[in-house]
C-alpha cells in the first residue's frame, strides 16, 4: 500500500515544487513544463538530450512509495500485461534539485493524446460520443485491469481507476492504444476495492457514452451496454477478472 505521506514529506515536496521551476536543469535532464502534483509525487516533462520524457518526482522520505509503483510497473512489463505504461528505466534515478535535498525520479514516456477526460471532449466536438466509443475504450481497459488481477503474482487491484488515471500515446491514437498509468495505490484483490473499481469502470464507459459518468439516469442507445454497466454499478460481478463480465462485454455488438 501506498506509505501516508507526512508533515516533512510535504514539506520536502512544497521545497522541490519552489525549486524546480521549468525551464531548468536537474541532473542530466533538462525539466520543460509541470504537469501535475499528487499528494506524493510531482510529474514534470523533461528533455534527456533528444528524448522527451516524464518525470514522476519525489523527496527521499516518499522515495519509497515511487520505488514500489516501479517495482510494479516492471512487473507489468515482465508480465507482458497489455496496457499498462513501461517505464523507460527500472531503477529510480537520484538526482539533487540542491546540494542537501536528493529527490527520487521515476522515468517515463511522454504521452502527447491527453487523458480520457479529453478523449471525451474532443468526440464530443466531433459527435463521436456514444456506446461504440465507449466499447472501443472498455476491452483495451478491462484487459489491463483483468491482467493486473490474473498476469502478476500477486493480484492487484487499480486502486485510483479514473479517467485522468488512462491516457493514449497521441491525440490520433486509436483506443487500442490506451496507456494505463498511476499504479502508486495499486493493493490487493480485496471485496469492497473491487467494487469501487466496477463502478468507476461503469462511470468511466458512461461518460464516453453519454457525456455523463452517471450512466444509469441516462442510458446509452445500446441495451447490452446498458445492461453491462448497470451489472458494473451493483456489483453483480466479482471484479473485472469475473467470467460474466466478459460474457456480458462480448455480448455487447
């Protein structure tokens, strides 16, 4: 499980967050903008000579909440699970943003097509919204989920699934392409995490059906979808890994 950060982790975080302001150097990567902030880690984008790359950045007190999300993810790689992200080192790289406070850095691609958040917007500008995008997206995402449960020695359970939590490589990526990200409150298979990851998968295909992740008040066009994502939000299935799920899945034209 994810190690509860502290006062002085966060202390160390607001410093690194003041120190690294972008455009700057740090180590042998040069930071080029900040993406994000969690309550554990600070993602930048980076140049490392011609390579573009991320940077999931923290203080040494949090290095190993980093350290285990990468011992995770190489995991995925060495399993072959499909669609989760690999990163492109497996050790974490140490680096000084001053001479008395090292900061751990997970190295990651740079994934240009944003989130599903804004896979959403842009299919909603285009009138893409609707029961075939969300099945586009679901079987890409149901096999990563269903791969940590069953591909790993350990089965894991998502534990942050969101559509912020799912990215695609660039803007013109097809959903088969869809990148799994942020295993830092990845656990194990437990009953109540499963439904929660059920019903945010529900919510997830709902709001590419409909605009809205609330799908229940408002149904899709597509009765075996509506079916599905309806079984999803009772928590009629044991989790995404449960053989009725993908009956119902492959059911749905």
């Amino acid at each position: 499980m994810t190690l509860a950060a502290t006062p002085a982790d966060l202390v160390e975080l607001d410093y690194l967050a003041a120190a690294l302001a972008p455009p700057c150097a740090l180590g042998p990567f040069t930071l080029t903008g900040r993406l994000a902030r969690s309550d554990t880690a600070l993602l930048f984008t980076a140049r490392l000579q011609a390579d573009e790359v991320v940077l999931k950045l923290t203080g040494s007190g949090l290095a190993p909440t980093l350290a285990r999300e990468l011992s995770l993810l190489c995991a995925c790689a060495d399993a072959d699970v499909p669609n989760v992200i690999r990163p492109i080192e497996r050790e974490l790289v140490w680096l000084f943003a001053a001479a008395d406070r090292p900061a751990a850095a997970m190295v990651l691609p740079l994934l240009r097509g944003g989130d599903l958040a804004s896979l959403m917007g842009r299919a909603a500008r285009s009138g893409q919204l609707g029961p075939r995008l969300a099945l586009e997206v679901a079987r890409p995402l149901a096999n990563a989920l269903r791969g940590l449960l069953c591909d790993l020695e350990q089965p894991l359970l998502h534990g942050d699934l969101r559509a912020g939590s799912v990215l695609l490589p660039l803007p013109n990526s097809s959903p088969d392409d869809l990148v799994l990200i942020d295993l830092d409150r990845a656990h194990e298979m437990e009953p109540s995490a499963a439904a929660s990851e059920l019903r945010a998968f529900a919510s997830i295909l709902g709001l590419l059906a409909t605009g809205r992740g609330d799908q229940i008040d408002k149904p899709t066009s597509n009765s075996a979808l509506n079916r599905l994502l309806d079984r999803c939000h009772r928590v009629e299935y044991q989790s995404l890994a449960d053989h009725r799920f993908w009956r119902d899945l492959a059911a749905c034209p």
